[in-house]
C-alpha cells in the first residue's frame, strides 16, 4: 500500500489520501473529495492547481521540480472514472489545532542562546572564570534537571492513571514487509484500533504484555510490570533529576551568594 503523499510547503500542506485530498492553510482544513475534482493542472514547474468539476480552482502548495509533478501523477491516478459536477459544494472545511510557528520556535532557541551566552560571559566577566564556568553548567543543569523532574511526575502521573483503570493486552512484536523484525510492538484495542508501542524495544521476545488507557490508549500505554519495579524507577529517576536540578540552582545562585 502507497503511503500518503504530501506537497508542503511552509503552512501550506496537501495530502492524498484514500479517496479524498486534505488541504491545510492558515489553520483551516478542507477535504476534497477525489470525485469533485477534474483535474490537476501544472501552472509552472512547481506550482499546481486544484481544478474542481464544477470550475472553481484552488492553488496547491508550492513544490519542487521532481515533487509537483510527481503528486499531479498520483491525484491524477487516483481520480475515479466517474465525477459529481456539484465540485466546489462538496468541500467541507474544518478548524485545525492551534500549532507553534515554526518562526517562534526558532525565535525562542536563538533568545535563549542569546541570553544564556550573555549570563555566562557577565558572571565570568564579574565575578572571575572560575564562577563563569559554573554559571555555564548551572544553566544546563536548570534545563535538563527541570526537564528530568518534568517528565518523570508526568510519567509517574500516567502509571498511577493505568493502575487505576488501565486495561493489559498481549502486544507482538511488528515486522517489516521485508520480513525482518521491527523495533516495537503493535496492539489493538477495545475500540479495534491498532496501535504501535516501542516499550520493549530492547527484548528478545515475541510478544509483551501492554497496559493501555482507554480513555487515552494512543498516548498513554506502557509495558506491564510489578508495582514494585514502577516505583523504583520512579523514584530513582525524580531523584536523579532532582540531583542535577539542585546542582543547576547552586550553580546559578553560587556568584551571587
């Protein structure tokens, strides 16, 4: 089976997928169906329009000179012999989910650069080298120390929520078309949606136990094990962390104290 095939550029995404064309921009989704659409036509060597049967065209993200062509040849593939004229009608369009811009991620990286260069070099510059280098590891420290704390009470926060209402399933090991073995498990839930895992990526083993959510299975499912196991690594994990965030807090206070 194709995977789906995408033209993206920026926001401005398409999808072909079974039956139906996906067009996201400006965080609005619309669905085309194949059958409204009477063509794709190829207005430059990378850029398309989205022809409906009814007349109305659409502009299609902008690819490059093997990509364009080669989504035009996959819509027009998939075209079913018999169209609706009612074309343009039979879009629906839907609200997408808020997202970050990828302008603000970048922003965010190069001010948090930014400012971590200049508290190292006025720590260094005021209150000699040796207080400089540690405000340099005192910042890594608060970052990956917070972010160690951060994902182990959320972690510990999901086991308590599969101890209280968790369902357990047999997971099998998943295998590529070629035959070899793949690298995690699948399992299908209540609702028979099957899902994939990577708990348990480093056995041996053809199948593994799996306790999932069923009010969340997709993101909140984990390997079975004792309770006792689950606490352990917890508790080691939030002291870890909190080990490292400590240190990144003496670290940044130390100049200054």
């Amino acid at each position: 089976m194709r995977s789906p095939q995408v033209l993206a550029k920026g926001a401005h995404i398409a999808i072909l997928r079974d039956g139906h064309l996906t067009i996201e921009q400006d965080r609005i989704v619309t669905t085309v169906p194949l059958a409204a659409v009477d063509e794709v036509r190829q207005t430059g060597a990378t850029s398309l329009v989205l022809v409906l049967t009814d007349g109305v065209t659409r502009r299609l993200p902008e690819g490059n000179t093997y990509s364009a062509p080669a989504f035009r040849t996959a819509v027009t593939e998939a075209l079913p012999a018999e169209r609706d004229p009612a074309g343009s009608s039979l879009l629906t369009t839907e609200e997408g989910r808020d997202s970050i811009p990828l302008w603000a991620v970048w922003v965010g990286v190069v001010g948090f650069l930014g400012a971590y260069t200049a508290y190292v070099w006025w720590t260094g510059a005021t209150h000699g080298g040796g207080m400089g280098t540690a405000a340099f590891g005192a910042v890594l420290g608060l970052l990956f120390g917070g972010l160690g704390v951060l994902a182990a009470v959320l972690s510990a926060r999901d086991r308590v929520l599969l101890a209280r209402r968790g369902i357990t399933v047999v997971a099998t090991r998943a295998y590529y078309p070629n035959g070899k073995k793949a690298s995690y498990y699948k399992f299908t839930d209540a609702s028979g949606n099957e899902l994939t895992t990577s708990y348990g990526s480093g056995r041996a083993t053809h199948e593994i136990h799996v306790v999932y959510d069923p009010e969340d299975p997709s993101r909140r499912h984990a390997a079975a094990e004792p309770a006792y196991a689950t606490v352990v690594k917890h508790t080691l994990g939030l002291l870890t962390a909190g080990a490292v965030l400590a240190l990144g807090l003496w670290g940044a206070l130390a100049p200054y104290v």
